[in-house]
C-alpha cells in the first residue's frame, strides 16, 4: 500500500512539475507533494519490518529438505516465492474467488459467513404487495379533475381545447392545445370531468359550439377509447389468486409435512391414543369400585387375551367386542382401561366424534386406519368413548334419507368389525350413554356380542369407591366408618360424583389451612357438590328471608307427616348458588315406585308453594322449580306409566328418546292428557293444602328456628315435631349403625310344602321372615 501510495505521489509530482508554470495553484500542489512523500519515507521507514540478509538461511518446513536440495538460503527462498506465485494464479485461474471474510481482526476474520436463505416467496408476494400498494397511493395520471361548467368557461370558450377522449363511456379526457402556454396554461396538461351518457355529452358539446360559432370544419374532434385499469383487475382477481394461493400452500405443506400420505396435515390417520401397556396402563380391575358384575363379566375378555389358546382347544371364539352402557361418570372408560391394563396389552382410545369431519371420506380412512394400527399391535384392545356419535341407527337422525359422512362412517366401521378375524386377538370396547339409539347392525352378535351395563353404584358400591378415592386423602378418621357415612349421605351419586367429593373436601380443609381433612369438611363437600357454593355475598331482606324460611319449613313439614316421602337430613336457607334455600333428604335405592309413592313425593315437593299461600296469601317465583318437577311426574304418570284411568296403560314416550314433528297420540288424546295430569297436580296440592292447614303450628316452629338457627338437622326437626308417625329405617341406620343386612344363605331353597303331600306345617326359613308384605309397606 506504501508503494502504491508512493507512486501515486510521484506521478502528482510529474504532472505538477510539467504544469508548473500555469499558475500559483499548481504551485501550492507542489509544495503539498513533497509534503505527501517526505511523510510516506518516514511512516514506511518505522513501520516496515528490517529486511533479512542475503546469506541468512531460508526456513524450510521439517522434512522438505530433499525437495529444495542444496540451494542456499536466498535461491530455496527465491524458488519458493516463484512456485507459489505460480500455482496460486494457476488456482486463480480454475477456482472462483471466496466471498470477503467479516470480522474486524486483523487476517479479515476466521469465522464463515453465515448462509441467507432466501425464501422467492416470501420475496415475490412482498413485492406485489409494494406494487399493489404504490398503485392504490399514486394517482393513474396527471390528469386534472374539472367538472363540465370548469371545461365550458375556462378552456372551451377561450378556444385552448384541442380534443377530446372519452374513455370507457363515462370520462372525458380534454387535451389542449400549444397556444395555451401564452394563457398561462400548461399545453401539457390533461383535464378530466365525468359525463352521464355519451350522447348527451355529444349533445351539449354539440349546442356550446354552435353558441360560441365555431365553423364545422373547426369543430374539436371526439374519439372514444376503452381503457382497462391493471389495479382493477387485480383487485378483482385478488381474492381468488389468494385462495389458490393458500389452497396450494396447504396443500403443499401437508404433503411434505405432518401430513404424509394421509392427505392435508394428516387429515385421514385416525386419532386414537396409544397406551402403553408396561408405562402409560397403570390401571387395575382393583382400582375399580362399585361394579362388581360388569368386572366379572369383562374379566372374560382378560382371559381371551391372556391364553386364547385354551379356548380356541375347544372350538370357542373370542368376543369381537362389548358394549358399555350407562349413565356419565359411572366408570366406563376407566373399567375398559383397567381390562387393558390386566390384560398386558396395548390400549388404542378414541373418541366417536373425532371420525366424521367436514371432509368427505375422513371418517371412513380414519376407521381403516385405526384397525390397521390395531392389527399391527395385535393383541391389542380399541375403546371407542361416545360411539352413539357415529353409530347411530340410519334413517332416524334427521338426514332426509341423504347418505351423510356419519353413515358412511358407520358402514366402514361394521365392514372392519365383521372382517377381521377373531383369531387375530383384536378386542373392540365402546361406551355409550344411550344404547337404545345405535344401529341394530353394530349391536348384533358377531360385532358387539356383549352388553355391559354399568348403572350408578348402590349404597354398598358407593361405599367400596369412596374408599378407592380416601387414599389419597390425609384423615385421622376410620376409612371404614368414614366411607360408610360418606355412602348414606350420597345417594344416586356416580363414581365421577364421588372423586369429586373427595377432592372438594381436601381444598375445602386446605383453605381453612387444617392438618388433615375432618367429617365435617366431607358434609361442606357434598353440600358444595348438591346446592353449590355459599353466597355469602347475596343478602336478602328481612322479608325475603321470612319468606324463604317458611317455604323450607312446608317442605319438611309436609315431608315429616307423609308416609312414602323421603326421609328429612338437612334443611336449610343459606343461599347457594340459584337457589335461596335447599332440604337434603336420604332416599333408599330404590327402583319401582307405586302411584301412592310418586303422590307423596308430589305433595311434598308443593308444600313450600302450600306455605306461602297460608301464612303470606300470596304466592312467589321460588317455587319454579318444584312446579317443574311436579308437573314432570304427573305426565310421566299419564304418558309413560298408565297410572291414569282416562287414558288407560298406555304409554307414548319416544323409546329412541329423540323428538319428532309428529306426537304419537291425536289432538284429543293431547287435550285429554293435559287435563289429567293438570288434575293430578290439583289433587296433590289440595291435599297438600289440607295437611298443612292442620300442621300450622309445626310449620311456624320450624321457620321461627330457621330464621335463628338458618340450618336444621335431623336431630332439631325431632325435637320440635317429635318421631315421625310412621315407622322407617332409614339407609343411614340400616347401613352406618350397622343393622343386620338381609343377606340370602348360599344353600339350595326348601321344598315347597303342599297341604296333599304332608299333614305337617314345615317350619319358615328365617330368610323368609324378613320379607312380609307388612314389612314391606311399613319400611
């Protein structure tokens, strides 16, 4: 670079010297010259680095001796510098030059530049959006928008117009001519004004030029033009363009992507979760409580999967499948992941509604698909959650006979359950809320040959979950005890209903910062459970208060003094959530009911509204509720049952459950129902009505507590009203006071005496004497 520098500053100084005499200028020139050249001597004379000497030795690498031979130093230095001279123009000459390195060190830095993808894309659709955009901002030309008043007095009337454009039949275009300029006009200016139709343009252009005299011959020309805007166009075609786009990205994206032969992002693979039988399955037929049948029915299936071979020895067949019905929550998916988790073999769980998609074909691929992955797996077991979402019976669900993606869906799926071979050890299990709407063809023998009802769990059952789910939980009381109680005060409660009692106790005595978890925080918990939170924060009037607590008090009253209505366990009028007030009672498992009983429950369910009516002569909204539930059981007596002389045993209920245009009865027989179910409800209130007329007192004494005390027990309600009239065991005594059960000997029944074949009376087992018909109605 000095060199280069130096020489640069001599060849100044040769051009400053031959112009030296043509003036001072080139006279200051010089002088700054040699100026330049006496700083570049000394800059290079302390910063280049002493030359080496002639005789001093060439450093050759170790081991290249031989091939510089015996040259002296400055010849094997010489020879050296010309050899890589030559091969770096050789290499210069074949091999394209590195890109500049970065960096600010001294060798130009070491680090590779970090590659740029560029994605044309990305790049292509950022410019045309520029381009759209700097369209849509800048004007078409520049043309100067005038109206016809503007073109007739400031250019037609002084003569400037040279012609005229009407472009695409609605604007004019008015070109002007040179003399213009002398106006003060730019010649070069466009003016533009729009017109209605051309030829009222014509017309009125027509009339100025015959008013201002302008010969025929001098008359301004018109020429029409269609002009097409490209902006416009690509507006107009701008959404389309971008659907394509999008549709092609997609497309694209899935091919190459997540979606693999599946189609777009995988649409057709089927969703089902694959368990792990050794690390995701930790579920054991001991972890399910209160269903003792359905495990002992279902353990069949864990046989098959575990020695087929001594089934297959006798010519039997492995069930295809098995359906499990029953309410929500009541441990249908649990129990099928428990026979998984017994059997020690893989578990695929999908749900009904992830087959059909707004696809056409999807549901189909999906099905193929996930017996596929089963087949691959084998033995293996499918638990399909909700299938009523695909299997519903054809022709009933509303679809105008039209083959929907839900029907072909179900049509694949009866294909691969009817095809694959039971030999192949692949189990379906499905689970559904409502049986009586699938399809006969799924429900037939060879598809789903087992039908598995898990109904809510009966006292004992509720009793074997609550102590599954009090493991977990830190308590210093007896988990016998605790589970027994827990089970009477819980009654139609689901296992799901149950672990949520649970879970509920063990925040409730968090929050109040406990040890353990206490009696008293189940009771809060299943309060919380059936009436919802506390409103502390909702405070009635004392009028409302007042009234509340009388409505409560008709309930129980009315409930204490009839003989078939539930027995009372807590009544209460402390907000919780849409309700001012609550009674809990403790129903039996039961499972039929008589017409006296569902009248009783009537009656009780009316004596808030009844108490009102007494003591306020007025009625309020709090009795909605109750008049729902009332009027429910009086139809249902009417229409379901036959419990109604009128109508007689006949019962119009919709054994699908679905809804349909068309009643099942005519319009006299409607008339006819409504007016013997109104003259139910009337019958029960009147009834209602004459009890609570006479139990006045005890109405007032329980709301006057009420009001002091807001939450009555059992206990309470016995010291102000006495026993009930009637004798009754209820479950809390039958089960937590541990009454004896009435449980039948595993021994073979007694012969049956005949006054013909024997003078004796036999004695009664003692079985049969717990089971009169006195007791019976008495209990």
């Amino acid at each position: 670079m000095l060199s280069r520098l130096a020489q640069a500053s001599s060849r100044n100084g040769a051009a400053v010297q031959r112009n030296a005499m043509r003036g001072p200028l080139f006279n200051r020139l010089n002088r700054t010259t040699s100026i330049l050249r006496k700083d570049i001597r000394k800059y290079s004379s302390d910063k280049e680095p002493p030359k080496k000497k002639d005789d001093e030795p060439f450093n050759i690498p170790k081991g290249f001796e031989s091939f510089f031979g015996k040259q002296s130093g400055k010849q094997a230095k010489q020879s050296a510098e010309e050899a890589a001279s030559k091969h770096s123009k050789n290499s210069a000459d074949q091999i394209p030059k590195p890109p500049p390195k970065g960096g600010n060190s001294n060798n130009g830095g070491g680090n590779k530049p970090p590659e740029v993808n560029v994605n044309m894309n990305m790049v292509l659709g950022t410019a045309v959006g520029t381009w759209l955009l700097w369209k849509m901002t800048t004007p078409a030309d520049s043309s100067r928008e005038i109206t016809w008043q503007g073109f007739r007095t400031q250019l037609l009337d002084k003569g400037l117009v040279d012609k005229l454009v009407v472009v695409n039949r609605n604007r004019v275009r008015v070109y002007l001519r040179s003399e213009a300029n002398s106006l003060g006009v730019s010649a070069h200016q466009t003016f533009v004004f729009t017109i209605g139709s051309p030829d009222s343009f014509e017309q009125k252009l027509e009339e100025a030029q015959n008013e201002l005299g302008i010969p025929s011959n001098e008359r301004i020309p018109v020429a029409y033009r269609d002009e097409i805007s490209v902006l416009q166009t690509a507006l107009h075609f701008a959404p389309t363009v971008l659907l394509i786009g999008v549709l092609v990205y997609m497309t694209r994206r899935g091919a190459g992507g997540a979606g693999g032969q599946g189609g777009i992002f995988g649409i057709g693979k089927s969703k089902a979760k694959m368990f792990n039988q050794e690390t995701d399955i930790r579920v054991k037929f001991k972890d399910v409580a209160g269903a003792d049948e359905a495990k002992e029915e279902i353990m069949e299936f864990v046989k098959f999967l575990k020695n087929p071979a001594v089934y297959e020895r006798l010519g039997a067949t492995i069930p295809k499948g098995a359906i499990l019905s029953g309410p929500p929550g009541t441990g249908k998916t649990l129990l099928a992941k428990a026979t998984a988790g017994e059997a020690g073999v893989p578990f695929l769980s999908v749900s009904g509604s992830e087959f059909v998609e707004m696809f056409v074909g999807v549901g189909p691929s999906r099905v193929r698909d996930l017996f596929a992955t089963a087949k691959k797996n084998a033995p293996c077991i499918i638990f399909v959650d909700e299938i009523d979402a695909i299997g519903k019976a054809r022709g009933k669900g509303g679809q105008m006979g039209g083959n929907d993606e839900r029907e072909s869906t179900l049509n694949q799926l009866l294909v691969e359950m009817d095809g694959f071979d039971s030999s192949q050890h692949v189990v379906v299990l499905a689970g559904t809320n409502r049986p009586d709407v699938l399809d006969p063809a799924l429900m037939r023998p060879g598809r789903f040959d087992r039908h598995i009802a898990i109904d809510r769990p009966d006292i004992a059952g509720r009793a074997q979950i609550f102590k599954v789910h009090l493991k977990p939980i830190k308590t210093q009381v007896d988990m016998e005890q605790l589970s027994r109680k827990l089970a009477a005060l819980t009654p139609g409660f689901s296992g799901a209903d149950i672990h949520n009692v649970c879970n509920e106790a063990a925040l409730i005595a968090a929050r109040h910062m406990k040890d353990d978890v206490d009696e008293k925080d189940f009771e809060d918990a299943i309060e919380r459970v059936i009436a919802g939170l506390e409103k502390k924060s909702r405070v009635l009037s004392p009028e409302e208060k007042t009234t509340v607590a009388y409505h409560e008090a008709g309930h129980a009253v009315a409930g204490w003094y009839l003989q078939y209505a539930d027995p009372l366990l807590k009544v209460s009028i402390i907000p919780r959530n849409s309700a001012l007030g609550y009674a809990q009672y403790l129903p039996k498992d039961q499972y039929l009911y008589s017409k006296k009983q569902l009248f009783d429950r009537a009656c009780m369910t009316l004596g808030g509204r009844v108490s009102e009516e007494i003591f306020f002569d007025t009625i309020t909204t709090g009795a909605h509720d109750d008049l729902q539930k009332v009027t429910k059981i009086a139809y249902a007596q009417v229409t379901t049952y036959g419990m109604n002389e009128k109508v007689g045993p006949l019962s119009f209920s919709d054994p699908q459950g679905e809804q349909q245009f068309q009643k099942p009865f005519s319009e006299q027989t409607g008339t006819l129902i409504d007016n013997e179910a109104r003259q139910i409800v009337v019958d029960a209130y009147e009834h209602t009505r004459k009890l609570l007329t006479e139990k006045k007192a005890d109405i007032e004494k329980v709301a006057k507590l009420l009001l002091e005390k807001e939450v009555l027990n059992r206990e309470d309600m016995e010291n102000l009203l006495g026993k009930r009239p009637f004798k009754e065991f209820t479950v809390y005594d039958e089960y937590v006071r541990k009454k004896p059960k009435i449980r039948l000997p595993h021994r073979a029944p007694p012969k049956i005496w005949h006054p013909t074949l024997s003078s004796k009376t036999p004695k009664m087992p003692e079985y049969a004497l717990l089971h009169t018909p006195a007791d019976s109605a008495n209990a």
